[in-house]
C-alpha cells in the first residue's frame, strides 16, 4: 500500500506525496518524512505526528502537538485513516486530503483469495471429504488471520461465534430486541417529560429582543436618509436571548446586540468611518412581564457569534436557564430542543385570534411589540429535532428555525443548555447551526473577571 498526501493549505499546497514505508513521520523538525516549514506552518510542531501501518491500517498518532490534529475537523489523539479523511496538523494549520493506494502485491488477501488458497491446500493434503472439509476451515482461519487486515479479523470471529452459538444467539437476540423496544419507549417517555419540563420551567426565561436603530453622520451629525422618501432611516429586527444569572445577563448573538455587524464584515459594503449605528429602541420582553427591559451590552465575543447583555432587574423573578458546564453535554444523535422567537412578530399573529391580530396589525413596530405584550402574548415557540454534529466551534441540528430565532437556546435531553442558536442553511430545512455554549460560558467569565479588576 501507498499513502498519498494531497495539501491543500500550508507551506506545501498544490503538492502531492507518496509513500510506501510503513512509518511516516510529520512535522516542522528537518528529519521528518512528512515535512513542513517551520516559518509557514507555525502550528505544526517539530514532532508533530506520525503515522503507522498496523496489520493493514494506515494509524495516525498525534505526539502530543502543541496545537493538536484534526481528523475531519474533528481533534484525535490515534485514530486508523480511511481513504479521501481531511487532515488538519494544528488549529489553522496546513490541510492534506489522505489518500490510499493499494497495490496488487500488498500482503493484506482478498477474501476470495483466501478462499481459494484453503481450497487447494483441502484438494493436496487430505482424502475424506470431512477432513477436507475440516482441513478446508482450518487452513481459512489460518488466512485470515495472517494474511487479513485487524478489521477482517474482528470480523472473522464474530462470524464463526455466530455459526457455533446457533439457536442460542437466536434466543439472546430476540431477547435483546425486545429489551431495547422495551427500553425505547422508557426513553420516549422520558424525553416527553424532560421537553415539557424545559418549556414549564425555563420559558418565562427566554425573552423576544426588539430592536431598532439608525445610522448617524458624525460630521453633520445628521441621520442617513432613506433613498428616495427623506426620512431617517430605521432598521427593525428581532430576536431572541435568554437569562443566565440572577442579576439579569442575558446570552444572545453578536449579530443581535451589534445587528451592523454583519455589515462592517462584509466586503461589498463600505461604511465611512464618521458614519455610526445608533439605537432608536434596544429591548427586551419576558413572558408575562408586560412592561420591557431596557438592554445595555456587557460583552461581545471575538471568537463567535455570541454576546453577553444586561438588564435592570427592577425585582422580576425571571427564570435563570440551567448551563451544560461539563462540555460534554452535546452528544450526536441525541435530542435536543430549541425555544426562540423565529419569524418574529408574524409567528406571535399566526398563533394569536384573528380579532385580536385585526386590532393590533396597523400599529407601527414599536408600539406593536409592547401591545402583543400587555395582551399576554409574547410566549417562546418549541421545536424539537436530533443533533447531527458537533464540532469544536460548532452545533449541527435539525430542529426547525428561522430569522427571529437567532440567540435562542439550545437544549439538551437533560434540560441543560448546550448551545445558542445562531444561523439557518438556506433552502435546506434539515441543517441548522448554533454556538458551544462554552463560548457563553467564556463570555460570562471574562466580564465577571472584568468587573473585579
């Protein structure tokens, strides 16, 4: 066999490797097979890692990098490679797409190889058609496990023990499958109530962010005009955040709390440095608190999209959601939920009598958000789906959301918070993102250690 590295980034990029020796060593250092420039890729250290072929497998072993490897954006310590993995050697360091060749002469049989070495050796070396037949199986196991990969081997074993347990295993399995339906419906059951819990318990913590705001010229100190009408122009937005401490934090995203923050990253829209973002309204509505909270920005995160705001508590007992500290909360596969406020006002009307919806829908977006909540009708939205990812920066989730629910948190199926929702993939509903809540976390740490200085 043959390992090939395709880079994709780093000093090497636009390069192909290939090596047929069974250890390959990889790093910064000048003796290493695998070789990366030092002054280039300062994320990869002199020993960073290498890889050995063990009984068949390509195994990657990171030698304790400063930085780590990465194995399909994923960290490892050994893992065996398959071929077309995304290497990464350090954060953002170089990238090689690993490819393996195998060769006709590799040592590693085919399964119809061996199958028919056995065969002949059966034909040569015995004459009753029962010793053939036990010479035959014999010399078979012999094959595979000499001639076969550590992989073939598991495989092998479990094979010949499910043949000679027969009806026993049977009877194990039917047993087992009945077990784990029994066992499924537990956990449904469980879910149920852990879903009506959380929305019991902590959605009166989960408030609507209403904002508005406008740009104003520091030179004339006059507002930007909207084209065309000569007003001053007024974006309007909401969103969703949720209390994390009793002295009234709030989580939510950056691009709530800085909602001009998009467009200053953007590279098609430029902003002339005496032009500023003002606040006409910046606020927050609780379920069943009908009068608003003022919001103030505490922190923002450089690092994700998250912010940390305060309010003035004015003696609310507001529910203060509880946060997966562990960081081993998010699990993939498992359940999770989403409370927010997606689509905003529209979903509020399209839940809300239509009576009530007629008095209220002419009133301008200030006034109507304060309205909806003097009726009572600011609730968060649930829905529920599994986690489909997790990655070190980010969640992969398939509950349903949209604008509005940007900032709203991410349960697990233990009632803790494990990420903040923060964007959707257009035009597929299946995959949606959220931030680790430990970037929250981090945030809330930062401005505690802030304060006391």
């Amino acid at each position: 066999m043959k390992a090939i590295f395709v880079h994709l980034t780093g000093s090497h990029r636009g390069n192909t490797e290939v090596f047929a020796s069974k250890r390959i060593s990889i790093g910064t250092d000048a003796s290493s097979d695998l070789h990366f420039d030092p002054t280039i890729d300062r994320n990869t250290s002199g020993y960073h890692a290498e890889i050995q072929i063990r009984e068949c497998d390509y195994v990657l072993r990171d030698n304790g990098s400063a930085k780590g490897t990465f194995v399909n954006n994923r960290p490892i310590s050994e893992i065996a490679l398959k071929d077309g993995d995304l290497i990464e050697f350090g954060t953002d360091g170089p990238k090689v797409r690993f490819r393996i060749k195998t060769d006709e002469a590799d040592v590693c049989k085919p399964w119809a190889e061996m199958i028919e070495d056995s065969l002949g050796i059966a034909r040569t070396s015995q004459r009753g058609g029962v010793t053939t037949a036990t010479t035959f199986f014999r010399q078979l196991v012999w094959e595979a496990f000499t001639q076969s990969s550590h992989a073939f081997k598991t495989g092998a074993v479990l094979v010949f023990f499910m043949i000679f347990s027969g009806l026993v295993s049977y009877f194990y399995i039917q047993y087992v499958r009945l077990s784990q339906t029994a066992e499924k419906v537990r956990l449904l059951e469980i879910e149920r109530s852990v879903a009506e819990n959380i929305i019991k318990t902590y959605s009166g913590g989960i408030c609507l962010i209403q904002g508005a705001f406008y740009f104003l010229d520091e030179e004339t100190s006059e507002p930007l005009m909207m084209m065309g009408k000569g007003q001053r122009g007024i974006n309007e937005y909401t969103g969703t955040g949720f209390m994390v401490s009793a002295d009234g934090l709030i989580l939510t995203n950056r691009h709530i709390a800085e909602p001009w923050w998009e467009m200053k990253m953007s590279p098609y829209i430029h902003i002339e440095s005496t032009i500023k973002p003002r606040f006409e309204i910046f606020r927050a509505f609780f379920p069943g608190v009908k009068e608003p909270f003022d919001l103030k920005v505490e922190k923002i995160s450089d690092e994700a999209d998250v912010a940390l705001l305060r309010i003035e508590m004015r003696g609310a007992k507001i529910p203060v959601l509880e946060l997966d500290f562990t960081g081993k909360g998010a699990v993939v596969g498992e359940p999770m939920m989403l409370l927010g406020y997606p689509a905003g006002v529209n979903a509020i009307f399209a839940k809300t009598d239509p009576e009530v919806v007629r008095q209220l829908f002419n009133l301008p977006f200030i006034p109507l958000v304060q309205e909806l909540s003097n009726w009572g009708l600011i609730r968060p939205l649930t829905t529920r789906g599994h986690l489909s990812d997790i990655m070190y920066n980010r969640i992969v989730y398939d509950a349903q959301t949209t604008a509005g629910g940007s900032g709203g948190p991410i349960f697990n199926n233990k009632g803790r918070v494990i990420g903040i929702s923060y964007g959707i993939f257009p035009g597929f509903r299946g995959s949606n993102f959220g931030v680790p809540i430990s970037y929250g976390i981090d945030l809330m740490k930062s401005a505690s250690a802030s304060q006391k200085r």
